[in-house]
C-alpha cells in the first residue's frame, strides 16, 4: 500500500484499530496477509461478494478515518499558529 507523506504507519494502524470487526478481518486478510477473496470466504463462512463488499467499505471507511486525521492536524497546526502570533503581539 502506497502512502502520502502525511499519513504514517501509526495514523494507518490506528485507524485499522477503528474499523468495525467484519472489516478489519477482510482487510487485514485481504490488503496485509494477501489471501484471496475465495479463501477470505471460506475461512470467515462468508460469500465471495461479501467479502469483497466487506472490503470495499474497509477501504472506504479507513479512507475517511485517515482524512479525518490530516483535517484534525491541520486544525491543530492553524491553532497552534494562530497561539504563536497571538503571543508575540
């Protein structure tokens, strides 16, 4: 998995932590140990396309979990900015 700058190990591992059960098994079986989606669904009882559906929302909800992150640094960083020039007024 290719990964920006921003967005490291911890941030990623951190948001995996947060995934819903269903998913994080899928996604850590599927993106992490690289097994394949007929072997996903056969170690979890599941469906093919429930598994790949259970992906795609893994991948989707670590998404928004990640961006929640930057947007929550920057606020930080334009907060702790906006407190560095207030203080030197």
């Amino acid at each position: 998995m290719l990964l920006s700058g921003s967005i490291d190990r911890v941030n990623l591992e951190r948001a995996v932590e947060q995934l819903p059960p269903g998913y994080k098994t899928v996604f850590v079986l599927h993106d992490v140990q690289g097994y394949e989606h007929n072997e996903i669904a056969e170690i979890m009882g599941c469906s093919i396309g429930n598994s790949k559906s259970q992906l795609h929302k893994a991948r989707m909800r670590l998404r928004e979990l990640l961006q929640e992150e930057q947007r929550q640094r920057a606020r930080d960083a334009r907060e702790a900015a906006r407190s560095e020039s207030a203080g030197t007024d």
